[in-house]
C-alpha cells in the first residue's frame, strides 16, 4: 500500500518527492523519483541549488540551509539563506574528484552514505542515514552536517523538517567520486543522536 501510494507520487506531474535513504532500501526503485534538474515547489525554499542543478541533498539546519548541488558531473557545497549563501566549496577550478570524497555506511537494519570535504583545515561531512536508533528500536533517520578538526568536534548541524537525499552508490559514481580513503571514514557523531 505504502509503495503503490509513494509510486503515485512519484508519477504525478504536480509532484516529486525525494526517494529518501528508507524508500532506497525497502523499495528498491531503479529510477529516482525526481528527475534531473527538477524540484519540487514544496522544499524551492529549503535548498541552495541553482535551477539548472540536482540536488544531490539539502535540508535546513536552524534558520540555515545546506546543500549539495550537481550540474555536470560536479558538485558543489553551498551554507547559507537563500539569496546569501555564507560559503561555497569547491572554487570552479577544482574537479569534483579532487575536492571531495565518498562512501556508504552499513548499520543494522540500515544504511546512509556521506560526502566529505576538507576546507580551511576543516573537515565537512554532509550525511543522511536510517538505523534502528528510534524509540524500540525502530528506524529512524539522521542527517545532516558534520564539521570537525582533527578529531575535535567543531559543529553538528542536524536537518530540520524534509529532507532531500539522493545521496548513494549510483550518485556518487556518476559524479566520478571514489570511496574514501581510510582517513575519511565517517561515524556520526553521538550529539546526532540526541536531540
């Protein structure tokens, strides 16, 4: 029923929703439900992306959006409001697969992948993923954006309200990115868990 209703959904042409990492996993889709370029009047407010971009991810951390937008096989990271965004990574000089690296994560009764990127010294790590962390055991989801130094943690932005992740395997080969390397593993940080 659940599938059936989100299929409709999917081939309505007044909407299109964000397969989320949840519908990846259980429903198997081979096709993402939004096409390239196309977004949905719903969350225009709530990403950073251009128009003319995928967006790979986006939500809202607070009063602030982050996302992670695809044109041609590359990406880009914006932080900010709409109209001022606050930082930008890579400069256009940069290739995709130089600037940023990617993998997916196993966890009981679920998975998440991430992208990551090193700035300034900082590490930033734009992430979405679904475990059995709710109340019982029961799936949830945890996304957001992680920034540390070395080892410190300097900042957890959890996502507030929808989420828009195409974040995966797929997406990161189409975009020429590589799994990371051993010094880019990823473990969410515990402050994630408890909001």
């Amino acid at each position: 029923m659940l599938k059936s209703t989100l299929q409709n959904y999917k081939n309505s042409s007044k909407f299109c929703i964000s397969v989320e990492v949840y519908e990846i996993l259980y429903f198997n889709w081979s096709d993402p439900p939004c096409s390239m370029g196309q977004s949905s009047p719903l969350w225009a407010d709530a990403t950073l992306c251009a128009n003319n971009e995928h967006v790979l991810f986006s939500c809202r951390t607070g009063n602030k959006i982050a996302s992670l937008c695809e044109n041609n096989a590359s990406i880009h990271y914006r932080f900010g409001r709409p109209g001022h965004t606050e930082m930008s990574y890579p400069d256009n000089t940069e290739k995709t697969s130089d600037a940023f690296n990617a993998d997916t994560m196993m966890f009981s009764g679920g998975g998440g992948a991430y992208v990551t990127f090193n700035k300034n010294g900082f590490q930033y790590t734009v992430f979405s993923a679904i475990g059995r962390w709710g109340k019982h055991g029961a799936p949830a989801e945890v996304n957001g954006v992680a920034v540390q130094k070395g080892e410190q943690e300097i900042a957890n932005l959890a996502c507030h309200g929808p989420v828009i992740s195409n974040l995966g395997a797929d997406a990161f080969q189409q975009d020429g990115l590589q799994p990371g390397h051993p010094s880019h593993d990823f473990y969410i940080p515990e402050a994630f868990f408890l909001r």
